[in-house]
C-alpha cells in the first residue's frame, strides 16, 4: 500500500507541467503586450503635442510676434 502512495504517474506529471508552463507564457505575453500598447499611446501622445506646439510656433513666427527688444 505505501508502495502506490509513492508512485509517480509521469504521464499526469507532465499534463501538469505543461498546463502551468503555458498559463505563465500567456500571462507574460499578455503583459508585455499590454506594456508595448501603453509605450505606443504614449508615443503617439508626445508627437501629437510636439505637432502642437510647432503648430503654435510657426503661427506666432508667421505673424511675426517677435519677442525680442533688440530693435
């Protein structure tokens, strides 16, 4: 009786495992996904604003708003 307590059932050993191994490659893949998402918005949100504020730049040089007080 103690004999079958100590036996390993390989096949079932390695269903487990495999379950397990693919349950963390698909929580990584999803993080990593996720931050690649979050990395991309931000960058698109830095150009958007940086078009921006050419965009208020070259408006103020077109009409000729110059700050300086050298004249």
């Amino acid at each position: 009786m103690r004999w079958r307590l100590l036996k390993l059932d390989i096949p079932y050993l390695v269903g487990e495992l495999f379950i397990v191994i693919l349950g963390v490659s698909i929580a990584l893949a999803a993080d990593q996904w996720r931050q690649s998402r979050n990395s991309n918005d931000l960058a698109n949100q830095y150009v958007s604003r940086l078009i921006q504020d050419l965009d208020v730049d070259i408006n103020r040089w077109g009409r000729g708003s110059r700050t300086d007080n050298y004249r």
